[in-house]
C-alpha cells in the first residue's frame, strides 16, 4: 500500500558500484517499507508530547536487505528545540536502543523520524550529526509523518540526505525523497481492522469477533474479492476496460499455483470437516465453562 499522495519529486538512484575498490560498499536505498506498529508509535509519542512542543523525534529499527529498508518499530527519543538551538538526549537513545534490542535483537538503527511536513535546518543537523553517525556506513532514513494533514491525510514520506557545497556543512544537505510503501502481516491486519471498526462505530469501541463470526467474515471477503476480480476480467473481455498486464501476470500465477484438486465435493467435505472440528471446540469450551461455574457454586453452598 503506497504511502501519502503521489509526488513530483525526482528520485535518483545511484548507479550500483560493480568495481573492486567499491565491492564492500552499501547498495543504494531503493525503497522504505513501514510496519503499522511503527506509525501507532510515532503517533502515540505525538499525542504525548508537551503543549509547548511543536514536534518530535525518534528512532527508527529495522533491517536492510538488497537496497530495501525495512521500518519495523521505533521509539522515542527527548529532545529540545528553539529558535537558536537544537538538542538530543543521546544517553537516554542508547538506554533505549540497548533494551529495545534485547527483546529484538536483529532490528538495528535504520534512520530516525520527525513529525510535521516542513523539514529544517535542524533536521539536517539531526541527521548529518547524530544519525547518520549511528547507522554508518549505510544512509539514515527520514521519516517524517505531516500530522496536520496538509494535504488531507496523514502523509507519510521517507527521505535520504546528501551534502551541498563545496565545503559541506553539517546544516547544509539536500533530501532527496525515497518510495515509500505500507506492509502489514496477518496478525498485524487483525489489529487494523479492530481499530477500522472502532472508527467507523458510534461508540468507538471494537470487540475481538467470535471464530464463527471471524470465520463468517472471512468468507464474506473472499466472496467480495472474486466478485471484483471477476468484474474486472469481465470488463476486460468485453472491452470496456482496458487491462493491466501486471495484474493479468498475478491472476495467472495464483490460479496457476501447485495445489491438490479437491473438487467442489471435495472442498465442501473440507469446509464440513473443519465447520465440525470449530463446533466441536466451541461445544467442550463451553462445557467446561458451565462446569467450572457448577462448582464453584457447590463450592460455596458448602
């Protein structure tokens, strides 16, 4: 899922360095990925702020692989900002970082984050001073998160640095904007969708649905999702549409893919067995439920 509204930005990617003196250097930053859990940090530490803070600042840790960035939490990090000067408290980042890193080991620094949509003179001090040191040799990514919603929406935007100058200063650097997109795991999509309902409710509250309820909903949305892709080939065929090759591709490979063919009776058979096993389970839970309340009033009778 792409992040904020398309920009105009140029993004130039570096040419990759195939040559001896160049082999151990880092490939160049391609793409960001961001995790939700990261943005609900970002956005918790913002609401938390003070009432005199304009904005503020974290961490970001994750992993790298092949040119991709991968942004998987962040935290927060205190400082303060004035019209004449800009401080960070780097003991309280490293306390931080060392017990982030004992419950994740693998995650390192990827970059840091700033919210607000204007980048300053200050966020290149930050990055060419402080983080750009801890994530040496690799780039430090900027995530800056517009929550004024400038543009209608919570923007969500990455960004790589570069000198200006002959003689480059710490203040002086360029950012130079990096695609950005949003990758949630199956268990993460439960949360989102939780925090979907809870929006869209009057009361704003959202409870975990029952398995018949979930299981219900997940047919429900694979019926819909057919139904859509069966519109498309449809309009397609008839010429009403004019298709997309990428998408023709994905719809080849998922109807092509190695699978045992069961057959609707099969696949009802499937459904069934499975429909009993759930029925079955939510039968013995309950028994023992009613159980456990038996005796505990027994228990009190005598």
């Amino acid at each position: 899922m792409s992040l904020g509204r398309p920009s105009q930005a140029i993004f130039l990617q570096p040419p990759a360095q195939t040559s001896a003196p160049f082999a151990n250097r880092p490939l160049p930053v391609t793409s960001v990925t961001v995790h939700p859990i990261a943005l609900f940090s970002i956005l918790d530490h913002y609401l938390r702020r003070d009432e005199k803070q304009e904005r503020v600042i974290g961490t970001l840790l994750g992993s790298r692989q092949d040119g991709e960035v991968e942004v998987k939490s962040a935290f927060a990090v205190l400082h303060a900002e004035t019209a004449e000067r800009v401080a960070v408290d780097m003991d309280y980042h490293r306390t931080m970082l060392e017990l982030h890193q004992r419950i994740n080991p693998r995650e390192v620094i990827v970059g840091w984050y700033s919210t607000g949509a204007n980048l300053n003179t200050y966020s290149a001090l930050i990055q060419g001073s402080f983080y750009q040191h801890e994530t040496a040799p690799h780039p430090a990514i900027l995530l800056s998160l517009d929550t004024d919603a400038t543009e209608g929406q919570l923007g969500v935007k990455t960004y790589l640095s570069a000198p200006v100058g002959v003689t480059p200063k710490l203040e002086n650097c360029v950012f130079t904007p990096v695609p950005c997109t949003l990758r949630y795991s199956a268990v993460e999509k439960g949360g989102l969708d939780l925090l979907t309902n809870a929006a869209s409710s009057s009361t704003h509250l959202s409870h975990p649905e029952r398995e018949m309820e979930e299981l219900e909903n997940a047919i429900t949305d694979v019926v819909s999702m057919l139904d859509r892709v069966l519109a498309y080939v449809q309009a397609v065929l008839k010429g009403e549409r004019k298709g997309d090759p990428a998408i023709g591709r994905y719809l080849l490979d998922t109807l092509s893919a190695e699978g045992p063919v069961l057959g609707r009776k099969g696949a009802e058979a499937l459904v069934g067995s499975q429909l009993q096993d759930t029925i079955m389970v939510s039968y013995l839970a309950s028994l023992v439920r009613s159980q456990a309340e038996v005796s505990s009033r027994l228990a009190l009778v005598t």
